[in-house]
C-alpha cells in the first residue's frame, strides 16, 4: 500500500530531530518524533508501507513484531488527520534504499503530536454573511 | 497604477468622494520595509486616531510601492461600496472570499468594523471603518496589518513578535499574549536597547539573513508591566486607555534615537514569564521555535498561511533558538537578552 501527503492543503517542515505538519484543511498541526519522520519522509517518497517498514527495522533495534502494528498505528492517525491519502499505484515504485550508515538506535515508536490551539482560529468556516448593505453582519452591541 | 476592476475601481471613487466631503484627504508618506508607502486619510478623526503609530517612519513624499485609501463612514458619510456577491462570507479569522476571482484580497475585523482590501497588482490597499472613534487600543497601536502582509508577500511577512538591538544585531522575541514579550522589549528600550516594536514588525529576506522592520512606534502595557517600566513610562507620551484596556505609550519622539528602522535578526527568544527571581536561557529546537512564530501569526492575520509558514521556517532555521524564563527582576532581563547574540 502506497500514501501520498495531502497537498496543497498539508504543508510540513522539517529539522534535525522534529518535523512540524500543518493541515489548513481543518487548522491542526502536528509534529512526529525522529521514526516518524523516517516514515513520513519514506511515504512522501512513494515507499510501500512494506518498504517503510523494512526502513524502520534497518534503522532501529525492534522485531517486526513491534514495527509492523506501530507504524499501522500511525498510518492510521495520520489518513485520519488527512495528513496523507491512499495513493496505491498512482506513482512508480523509487529505488531501494541504501542501508544505513549508523548503528541501529534503540526503537521509540513513531509517534504523532496533535496541538490544537490554532484549530480553531483556521477553521475554514463561515461565521458572519454579508447583510443587504454589502457589509459583514455587524457584532450584537 | 491600474485597477484589478470593478470592486477596487468603486473603492476608489467611494474614497474620491469621501475626501472631498471632508475638503481632501490628509496624506501621509512612509517607509516601511524599505519600500515607500502612502496614506491617503478621509477622515480627520481616523488620521488622528492612526497615523501617530506612524510617526517614525515619515519619509518625503515620492512614487508608493504600496498606497492605502483610508476612510471613516462616520465622518464622511460614504459607506464602503457593497461587498460583490462572491465576497460575501467571512470565515472565522477574519478572511474574506476573494474578490474579483481572488485578485483582491480582503479580511474583515468584526470587532471593529473595518474592512481592508488589497489589489496587489495596483499596489493599492484600502481600509475602510464604519466610526473611527470606536476602533479599539490593539488596532490603534498596529493598523493596517492584513494590508501590510499582503504587501510584503514574495519578500516576507508581518509578524507577531517584538524586535530589539544590541549594537546591530536583531534579538527577535516570539510568544502569545502574556509571555512577556511586550515587556521584555520595552525593558530593553529602557535599557538603551534599539527597538523595532513590541508586538508586531515586519520581516523580510532579501538577504542571507532575514531582517526585520519597524512599523509602529506605539506600545500597550498592562498596570502591572507600567509599574515595573517607571522610567520608560515617564519618558514616554502616555495615553491612558477605557476601562479594560492597557495603556499607550507614544515612543515617539521620547525615544527617537533608538527607534531603528530596521535589524538582522540574529537569535530568536520564546520568553516566558517563569516567576523564579532570576532570568535564564539556553537552546531551543527550530521545531518548537517554529510552533511558536507561525502558531502566533497565523491565528492572528487573515491571509493565505502556507506562505506564512514557509517564511516562518525559513527564519527559525536561520538564527539560533532560545527559551527565555523572565524572572521576576526586570532589571536583570537586558542583560540576558544581549548575551543572546554575544555569540555574534
């Protein structure tokens, strides 16, 4: 199964340790935790959640067993936040990725941080109408 | 200077008119951002009201990047044209539907009654106030926000944060109302900081650095920020405000010389007011500087976001990050600000 990033609507930046993801569909934002930028990063590249999960497994000390139902997890927080869509078959399979260069690190599962203290605020829903002098309806006094 | 058309085209004739019912318009010429912007004021009450949050910025008069067309209904007795019919839902934030098939954007501010538009092939902008005797403190003290930002896409953003100096090198301070950031820069122009603003400047990237820009000389503080600014109070052209609101201090021209056009930022604070007794610092992700400086701005201006945020990442990524716990002696928070960009 292959995922794309929701675009235009979701919008991501990354640093160092913490990718930052805001979705102007409904005014969330987000941030995932260093796997969940390996995964974030692999789905945007067209990776299968196969090969997502095999990229977790070179980079960090889990069993399949651990990764498989962590990274369905996020999968599944992520196509419900619309941060990503299905996109089965819709772009060629990329290379295979290089093995990594760094030992492997002990496996934190890839998590995703929901911070709602905008949401409101970008909702893209109307609250006032215009009224018949072409003004937006004025504040009750 | 051409119109997008219709709606920006009778905007303009209201504005016409307006001015001439009030026997012409009172014009004001900037700089902001470096770029030349006039204010062209229909109504006497609303040139009063706002252009002294200008005051620092005058320029001679010559060809605008960006011109406003000011008008007061109460005054003049000339309504806005009716919103086009495209136009007529407002969302949440203040953000109108576009205009003109998206070629005029517009945002209205239900708690005061002002609409502003912006044809951004025209460079022209318009805000218009149903009574500018009602505009509230936070607009008085930084008018013309959605016109300004809108303006500066491409090259940058008006954002939410104060700005201060230390021999040429920009301290920006991020943080939500209440953080301190208001009374952390005011501090430092106590201190013989220079000073950009306390809440809201300009940022641009034309360079291998971003730079911020002044554009209000008016700050708000609270009584209990007042009492611990006694000097920059007393210095200051104090208006005291009605019941709930701050008080403004008029920085020009008390604080002239200090109120530098523009600064390279060179580190970025997310204060905080802590309550130990003692102010300290130390790094803070791009990641959660980011949260803040785009979290602030974007709930706060109607406008398009994703430009926004890009713009934002682009500046946290540029200049290192810090978390500022503001203790509870003021006197000691300059000094920990400029050692902020010692490094420099």
């Amino acid at each position: 199964m292959q995922y794309k990033i929701n675009r235009p609507r979701v919008i991501h930046e990354a640093f160092d340790d913490e990718v930052v993801i805001v979705n102007f569909e409904d005014g969330s934002y987000f941030s995932l935790n260093p796997p969940g930028m390996l995964v974030w990063a692999a789905l945007d590249e067209g990776r299968s959640v196969e090969e997502v999960a095999d990229a977790l497994a070179a980079h960090y000390q889990a069993e399949r067993t651990q990764i498989e139902p962590a990274l369905a997890a996020l999968i599944q927080d992520m196509s419900a936040a619309r941060l990503i869509l299905p996109a089965e078959g819709e772009r060629p399979a990329p290379p295979p990725l290089p093995p990594p260069q760094a030992p492997r690190k002990p496996f934190d599962p890839p998590r995703l941080s929901r911070y709602t203290d905008m949401q409101e605020l970008l909702l893209l829903d109307p609250v006032h109408e215009v009224d018949d002098t072409g003004w937006p309806n004025r504040p009750q006094a | 200077m051409s119109d997008a058309g219709g709606y920006f085209a009778a905007l303009r004739a209201a504005h016409a008119l307006a001015a001439e019912r009030i026997g012409g318009a009172r014009e004001i010429a900037l700089t902001v951002a470096g770029g030349a912007v006039r204010l062209k004021f229909a109504g006497e009450r609303l040139w009063r009201a706002l252009s002294p949050s200008f005051a620092h910025l005058a320029a001679h008069a010559g060809d605008a990047d960006l011109t406003v067309l000011l008008c007061d209904s109460a005054e003049t007795g000339v309504d806005m044209p009716e919103l086009p019919p495209e136009a007529r839902v407002v969302f949440r934030r203040g953000d109108i539907a576009g205009i003109d098939g998206g070629r005029v954007l517009a945002a209205y501010n239900a708690g005061m009654d002002v609409v502003v538009t912006f044809d951004p092939r025209a460079g022209v902008a318009a805000y218009w106030a149903t009574d500018a005797t009602r505009l509230p403190q936070y607009e008085v003290c930084a008018p013309l926000r959605p016109a300004f930002n809108w303006w500066l896409r491409g090259r940058g953003l008006l954002l939410h944060a104060a700005v201060v100096g230390v021999g040429g090198q920009g301290v920006m301070l991020v943080g939500e109302g209440g953080s301190g950031k208001s009374t952390t820069a005011l501090a430092c122009l106590q201190a013989g900081f220079d000073y950009l603003g306390d809440d809201y400047v300009a940022v641009t990237f034309d360079g291998p650095v971003p730079t911020a820009h002044s554009a209000y000389c008016r700050a708000k503080v609270t009584d209990a920020s007042a009492a611990l600014l006694p000097e920059l109070v007393a210095r200051a052209g104090v208006e005291r405000g009605g019941p709930g609101e701050k008080t403004m201090l008029n920085l020009w021209p008390a604080y002239a010389p200090q109120l530098a056009a523009g600064l390279p930022i060179h580190a970025i604070a997310l204060p905080r007011v802590a309550g130990a007794p003692a102010t300290r610092s130390w790094r803070a992700s791009g990641a959660e500087s980011l949260r803040h400086v785009a979290i602030s701005t974007l709930r706060q201006l109607a406008g398009d976001g994703p430009a926004e945020f890009a713009w934002a990442a682009q500046l946290v990524r540029s200049a290192p990050n810090f978390a500022l716990d503001l203790g509870r002696d003021i006197d000691q928070v300059p000094a920990r600000v400029a050692e902020l960009v010692s490094h420099v």
